[in-house]
C-alpha cells in the first residue's frame, strides 16, 4: 500500500475515504473506488461520456471496397505518402491505448473523468483496428506498413520523442509531471494526428481512397472528444491547484508546444515532398501553427504565431454537418450522429 502512495496512484479499493463529491480533485484526490455517475462533480465529464457513447461506430460499416482498386493505382509517391501515414497513426494509437490505461488514469482521481479516459482508450483500440482494416483492404504486404516504424528513421524519431513525454511521467510521477501529461495527450490528439489526416483528405479531394477518408473522417471526430477531455483536465486543475501552473510550467508547455510544431511539421513536409497539390510545405507549417495557437488558447495560453487557418477545405471533409449528400458513400455515412461543437465543452 505505501508503494501505491508513494507513487501518487490512486487505491483501486480504499473504504477509509471519507471525499465528498464536492472534495473530488483530477489529481491527488483520495477516492473510494466507487464510480457515482449519479453524484459528479465535473458535469462535462459526463456529457463526453455521453456524446462517446451516442458517437460510437464500427470501421467494418465503412467499404474499403473501391480503395482496394484505387490503391493500385495511386503513384508510388502516393502510396508511400499513404502507407508512412497509417504507420504513423497505428503507432500514435496503440501507445495511447496503453497510455490512458496504464500510464494516466492511474493517477486521475475523479470517478467520473477516469469513465472517460476508459472510454477514450477503447475509442483508440477501435481506431488501431480501424486501421488494420485500411491496411488489410489495400495492402498486398501488410508487415511492410506494420514494420515501417522501425525501418523509417523520420517516423521512428517522432514517435521516439512522443513515447518520451510518457515515460517522464511513469518515473517520476509528481503533480507537476502529471499535469504535463495533460499537456502532452492534448498536443497528442490535437496536433500530432493532423498532418497524416490531411495527407488522407488530400487523396480523397482529388477523388482517390474515399473509404480512407470516410475512416478519418470518423477517427478525426473522436479525436476532437478526446482532445476536449484533456482540455477539461487541463482547465478545471487550473482552477483546484493554482500552485502548478508557475512560470516554470508556463515555459515547459511553451517549449513543448514549438517542439511539437516543429516536428509536426517536419513530418508533414517529409510525407508529402512537396509533391501533394495543394498541401505544400509553407501550407503545412501554417496549419499546424494555427492548430497550436487553437489548442493553447483552449487552456488559457497566450498564441504563439497568430496566423489563419490556411486550409479551410481540409473542414469540408472533416465536419458531418458540411457533408454533400454524396459526398462518401458508404453505410457508416448514414449514421445520424452530429459534428461536435468546442463551444459545448
């Protein structure tokens, strides 16, 4: 037991808790182990678990049929753009299936919100699988997409320096490390999936892999709740441990911030060689800046580049609402399930 408490974990079984609903914390809280969905603190903990579960879907519904065809006909540039991109983002949601589950909400101590975070790591199972069904439809070698983080020195870089953030926080778990990881799942679900995203509806605006995009499309949607989650966490911590954000954290998060920009830029120049019409390297480097003064400014951050969204299209592809009534067409299109406002949250 003073193992567990020493490593700031919350206690799975702990009868001597005496919290109130009112005494709940994010983190360093003393919870009894009992979920209370009925008694909450934070409400728009519960109205995510809601949206989750009203939001849920299943990647077999979308038809990967006419990607199968297209595949083979895309460029070799265009293949390879298409097979780093899954690699990448196999990558970024398998470690943050263990991440959430073993690595975060460990150290969350409101019931509620630890709901959530369960509900976000199965979100990420299903997205891994969502992307084992792209692989498997259009692939002739799926080990070659699988193993690409390894023989891929840009990719294995980016994920080297992502998984790092994560470990910080495994070995030494302080409060001030845990809200840092706060920061780093927000820079994860609202930066890092970007430029492969893109890269994904650039294909699809020229008419190519619109199943691809379909699968993004819903993945993308769930990223916005997940990234919201954080922000949550983020923002209400604010609040009950002022003590944290000093100068100190102020700097840190700034730095990760720039380094997170500069690598996700990197990595969309790298994926598309300039080659990719309309997404060149200048449009990049914009829309992932844009992207980080978005995501500072939802926790309270001064913007760092004040620069405008450049591909406003990238929107028409990503949003249900905007969709054209053929737009994809496939029976997960059907689904009357609504776009997310950030204002709801």
């Amino acid at each position: 037991m003073n193992e567990q408490k020493d490593l700031g974990k919350k206690r799975i079984y702990n009868p001597s808790s005496v919290e109130g609903v009112n005494d709940r914390q994010i983190i360093s809280g003393n919870p009894t182990g009992l979920v209370e969905l009925t008694k909450v603190k934070y409400q728009w903990a519960v109205n995510l678990w809601d949206l989750m579960l009203a939001n849920t879907w299943f990647p077999k519904e979308v038809d990967m049929t006419q990607d199968a065809r297209d595949y083979k006909n895309l460029t070799d540039f265009e293949k390879r753009m298409y097979d780093l991109v899954l690699s990448q983002l196999i990558f970024m949601d398998s470690i943050q299936t263990n991440n959430l589950a073993d690595n975060i909400n460990p150290f969350v101590t409101a019931p509620e919100v630890n709901v959530v975070l369960v509900r976000q790591a199965f979100e990420e199972a299903l997205h891994s699988s969502s992307y084992a069904v792209m692989v498997e439809s259009i692939s002739e070698n799926t080990s070659e997409i699988y193993d690409m983080w390894r023989k891929d020195e840009m990719l294995a870089r980016k994920n080297a320096y992502i998984a790092k953030v994560y470990e910080d926080l495994e070995e030494n778990p302080t409060d001030h490390n845990k809200l840092l990881a706060m920061f780093a799942n927000q820079i994860l679900e609202g930066i890092y999936f970007y430029s492969g995203f893109t890269a994904i509806y650039t294909l699809a605006r020229s008419g190519k892999m619109m199943g691809s995009a379909q699968m993004i499309r819903f993945i993308q949607r769930d990223e916005i709740t997940h990234l919201l989650v954080f922000q949550n966490m983020i923002n209400t911590t604010r609040k009950e441990r002022p003590e944290l954000f000093t100068k100190e954290l102020e700097e840190t998060v700034y730095a990760m911030f720039r380094e997170a920009v500069k690598m996700e830029s990197d990595w969309g120049k790298y994926i598309t060689g300039g080659q990719v019409l309309g997404f060149n390297d200048e449009i990049i480097e914009q829309y992932i800046q844009y992207l980080a003064d978005d995501r500072l400014n939802a926790v309270g951050f001064d913007k760092i580049y004040n620069v405008t969204h450049p591909v406003k299209w990238v929107d028409k592809f990503s949003q249900f609402n905007d969709q054209k009534s053929n737009f994809f067409e496939s029976t997960v299109s059907n689904y009357s399930k609504g776009s997310i406002s950030m204002d709801d949250f």
